[in-house]
C-alpha cells in the first residue's frame, strides 16, 4: 500500500473478483429483464384474448336481444291481430231458425 497519497493498490486477485461479480450481476440483470419482458409478451397475450373473449360474448348478447325484440315484435302483431280478428268479427246469424220455430 501506498500510504502517501492515500490509494491502495488493489492485489490483481481483487480486480478479478470484482470483475466476475460485475459481470454475475450483468448477468443476473439481464436474465430478469428477459423473465419481465416474457412476463409483458404473456399478460400482452392474455389481455388480447380476454377481450376477444369479451367482444365476442357482447357480441352474441347483442344479437340474442335483438332476436328477442324480434320475436316480440312479431308476438305483438300476432296478439294486435288476433285481438282485431275477435272484435271485428261479428256473428253470423244462424240460418235455421228461419225453418225451425223452436230454435226462433
């Protein structure tokens, strides 16, 4: 050691170590950069097909009410027309009592 100006000498069995453990936490930075990135493309791909999923369920609900309407639009018009069929038609006046005087 030098002690006059204050520095040590580093013995070069402490440069080596300290560039092995620079280049283990190199390594260990990268590999967790890659394990976030494929943990990113994963929830990436996850989130499309949750809404895929969602698109095609509001999709299919959409077009199951719009079948409902529908149907009932044609219920209605079948109820409006049979209501009709039953106050517009009037009763036929029977045609035997006019041969018959007890049904008179």
């Amino acid at each position: 050691m030098n002690i006059a100006n204050g520095s040590r000498r580093k013995s070069p069995l402490g440069v080596e170590h300290q560039k092995e453990e620079n280049h283990n936490l190199l390594t260990d930075v990268m590999q967790a950069e890659h394990l976030l990135q494929l943990g990113r493309i994963e929830w990436q791909e996850e989130k499309t097909t949750f809404l895929k999923t969602t698109d095609s369920i509001q999709q299919a609900l959409h077009q199951q009410k719009q079948e409902q309407q529908t149907r009932e639009i044609s219920w209605e018009a079948q109820v409006e027309d049979l209501q009709t069929q039953s106050t517009t038609m009037q009763r036929k006046k029977k045609w035997y009592p006019c041969f018959i005087p007890c049904c008179r």
